[in-house]
C-alpha cells in the first residue's frame, strides 16, 4: 500500500502564495505520473496540474501562468507552487499519483486532502 501525505494548505489572503507538497511512501517500484486535483463544496472535482516521471506539465486554464507543479523523483514528492491565488481557488487539493509496484501492478492513489482558504 502506498500512502500519500499532503501539506502545505492553510489561509491566505486575495494575491498571496502557498506552496503544497506531496509525498508518496511504500511499497514504490516507480511512479510514472504526479498530479494535483481540487474540489470545493457542491463542485465536480477539477484537474490542476500533472508532471509525469520525465517532468512534462500540463496545467489547467484556470490556473495556467500562476501555479507551477514540480516534483522530486528521488524523494517521490510533488509540489505546487500556487502564486496571485484568488477566492475561487479555494477548495481542498488533492493530490494523485499513478505507481507501478512489483509484478506490474499499477495504481492509482490519492491523498486525504488538504485545505486552501483564499480569503481576506
């Protein structure tokens, strides 16, 4: 089983940054692609970025030109950097990971969330 930890939310005003963070732990034989999904209350879940294993990026565009997604193979951590956030921004983030184990065997995962308050 693989667990991924999520942290980095929290309360920030109209225009400010927060960095998110993502590890994934366990039983990993290689972790192909990393990507970060929010929900807000009463709200289909939306895709916000994805890195695969080689570092290409895809963004929605929403937040396309203000969020950039990173990661770490080595420490099987993905990041999002969330700069001139906005109140529509927030939602609980999730992150996502798609993980071959051994013999093959390929999941996906998700983390328990975690919360971006963007208010004044």
């Amino acid at each position: 089983q693989v667990q991924l930890v999520e942290s980095g939310g929290g309360l920030v005003q109209p225009g400010g940054s927060l960095r998110l963070s993502c590890a994934a732990s366990g039983s990993i034989f290689s972790v192909n692609y990393m990507g970060w999904y929010r929900q807000a209350p009463g709200r289909e879940r939306e895709l916000v970025a994805t890195i695969t294993s080689g570092g290409s990026t895809s963004y929605a565009d929403f937040v396309k030109g203000r969020f950039t997604i990173s990661r770490d193979n080595a420490k099987n951590t993905v990041y999002l950097q969330m700069n001139s956030l906005k109140p529509e921004d927030t939602a609980v983030y999730y992150c996502n990971a798609r993980i071959t184990h051994t013999m093959n065997v390929i999941r996906h995962y998700w983390g328990q969330g975690t919360q971006v308050t963007v208010s004044s």
